[in-house]
C-alpha cells in the first residue's frame, strides 16, 4: 500500500503568520523610530544635514527647541557661544534682526550685550539689585540700588590711603589697607582719590551735569543716583600720588594694581575696550571690591563684572 504522506498545513500556516506578524511590527517599529527621530524632525524643520550634525551634539533642551521652532540660522552660532543664556534667546534674535540685518554677525558680541541688558538704552529697563548678594551686589545702568540707600558701616579713611574727606565701607576699608600695604613692599603708593558717595551727593554731580550740559552728556559723565557703584560704599577710585585720570593708566601703580588687585578682592570696573557693555569709558582707575573669591573668578574669567554677574551670578 501505498499512502500519500500527508502534511499536516496547520502548523506551519501558523509558523508563517507569525513570522509575518513579527516582520511587520519589526518594521512598524523602525518606521515609528524613523519618523519621530531627532535626525527626522530636525530634517522636517528645515535643517540641513550638517546643521543637524551640530545640533545633535547639544543638550536635549536645544534639540527640541530647534525642532519646535521654526529654522533659524542664528541658531547654531549662537548655541554654540560661551555665554549663551537660555532665557536671552528670543532677544538674541531680535537684536540681530534690528542691528545686523544682512551683516556679518559678531555672535559673541550679541551674547555680551543682550546678557547685560545693553540691547537697550540706558536707564531704560531698569530693575533693582538684588541685594541678597552682599559684596557681589551689581549696580550699572540697568540696575541700581534700592531708592536713596546708604551702608550703614561707612568709615572714614585716614589720609594715609586717600586724599581728605574720604569715607569707605569697613570691610572694604580693611581690603584696600592690605593692598595698599602690599604695593607699598614693591615702593608704590595707592592713594584713594574717590570712595563712597552718598545719594545726595551724587545727585548732586549729577544735576549739575545735568543743568550745565544737559541730560546727554550728564548720563555720558556722570552716574544717576542710586545707579552709581560709589553709593554702594564697594568702590574706590585709586591714583598714585599726582597722577590724574589721564596718566594714572601709564604708572607703575597701574600696571601692579592690573596683576594684583584681585588678589584684595577688587576687580577693575571699567575696562578698556567694553565700553558699549559696561556702559561707562575706561576707567584706569576704578576698582570695585567683590571680596577675594569672587575678584580672583572674575579676573580669571576675563570678563567684566556685568557679563560675569549675567552669566553666573544672575542665572
Ligand atoms: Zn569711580
């Protein structure tokens, strides 16, 4: 007898359906993969295949950000800046878009200004300091101090480190006393020619600017009050003996207090070349005490107090 084998088709219908189902959802999977990658969306939102190479290597927060918002080719310069600040970006953009048009960009530049807050005008945006940050507090032309304040541990300087009528807040009297001892073993002599002013005279320089000149040139020369750092009781202003603001830069005096001050904790308030970020023209001779610490992470940092204050201070 012969039988045909029989093959029982059951089984193996089975085995394939289920191999099929397995292909299928393998392929579901990848597909879904596909269409809700980061290469994907990037793609959909007008990157091109370097941008997206770049962007990828940032922080997840950046990378949905480039996804959600439309295609921007300020954006990878930018993010990829130093100091670039999160919260800043839509004015990033705006300044750019108002200053630069189809100019070369100075990326940096944009950063430094616009984390300052001197996108805009002076005196304009205004806000008061924080003053919960002690010695570090910032004051410039965006930010003041609370109305008409005034230290309450203002001493009076001895004309052994400043010319007469000079008064300082104690801790910072005791800093500047090291400094200048230091200085004196390398035979140079600091003398404070400027220190804590309070409102009502600095209301007064500056009225009389103001009167005399007007508002212009009062906000050039002068700072309004409550917006000026000698009211914080925190700033000197150091000569040598006979020098001036116009030769103080080319003494001996000067160049130590540019290596040594930070280490007293003064930081020099007014550097040359940021005048459009600080507000203020070069200032050889202004220095602002920030105790030891915060002076020697600020001078390492390279930056000016207002940039080193956005970007880790007020952040
Ligand atoms: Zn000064």
């Amino acid at each position: 007898m012969y039988y045909k084998r029989r093959v029982k088709k059951g089984p193996i219908i089975a085995i394939v359906v289920i191999i099929l189902v397995i292909i299928l959802v393998i392929c579901g999977i990848n597909l879904y993969k596909y269409y809700t990658s980061d290469e994907y969306l990037l793609g959909e939102a007008g990157y091109s295949e370097k941008e997206i190479k770049e962007i990828l290597k940032f922080d997840e927060k950046y990378i949905t950000y480039a996804i959600e918002n439309k295609y921007e080719d300020d954006f990878i310069p930018l993010i990829k800046e130093k100091y670039f600040l999160w919260k800043n970006y839509d004015n990033y953009i705006k300044y750019i878009d108002d200053v630069y048009g189809d100019k070369k960009v100075d990326y940096s530049k944009v950063i430094s200004l616009v984390n300052v807050g001197a996108n805009f005008e002076p005196y304009t945006h205004t806000k008061k300091t924080d003053m919960d940050k002690g010695n570090a507090i910032l004051v410039n032309k965006y930010t003041s101090l609370p109305e008409k304040y005034a230290p309450s541990d203002v001493v009076e300087m001895s004309n052994w480190y400043s010319y007469p009528g000079n008064s300082i807040r104690k801790e910072v009297y005791d800093a500047f006393r090291e400094m200048f001892n230091a200085a004196k073993e390398e035979n140079l002599t600091l003398i404070v020619n400027s220190s804590y002013r309070t409102y009502e005279v600095q209301k007064e320089i500056y009225d009389d600017y103001e009167s005399n000149r007007g508002k212009e040139y009062a906000d050039k020369y002068a700072a309004r009050p409550d917006f000026s750092e000698h009211q914080t009781g925190l700033s000197v202003d150091i000569f040598s003996p006979g020098s001036n603001m116009s030769t103080f830069e080319g003494t001996d005096e000067f160049k130590w207090l540019s290596e040594n001050s930070y280490k007293y904790g003064f930081i020099l308030r007014y550097p040359k070349g940021k005048e459009d970020i600080t507000g203020y023209s070069y200032e050889a001779w202004h220095y602002r005490y920030v105790g030891k610490d915060l002076a020697k992470k600020v001078y390492d940092s390279g930056l000016t107090y207002d940039e080193y204050y956005a970007y880790y201070l007020d952040n």
